[in-house]
C-alpha cells in the first residue's frame, strides 16, 4: 500500500461558487480538470509513496 498525500489544487465546482461567487469563474471547470487530472492520478505507483503532490494545471 502507498499513501499520497494530493492536493487538487482549486476546482470550480458548485460548492466553490456558494463560497467564492462570481470569483469561482476564475477557476479551472470540474470537466476541464478531470481531463488534465485522471491522466496524472493514473500515472503514480508506490514509487510516489510519502511524496506530497499537486495535480498539474
């Protein structure tokens, strides 16, 4: 087992506009993430084990 701490980086989601507003707008699209994201996720091994990442934008 390996243990990765990811951190997404800001996704404009519904819960992102109830806190942010219009500013949400500003972030990257749930959709537009999942494309640049799964691609990254499906690429670490236990290699990256303790590793902290982010997913690239």
């Amino acid at each position: 087992m390996a243990a990765i701490p990811l951190n997404p980086g800001i996704i404009h989601t519904d819960m992102l506009e109830i806190c942010f507003g219009e500013a949400a707008a500003d972030y990257t699209p749930l959709q537009e993430w999942s494309r640049q994201a799964v691609p990254f996720l499906l690429q670490l091994s236990p290699r990256h084990n303790g590793s902290p990442l982010t997913v690239p934008q």
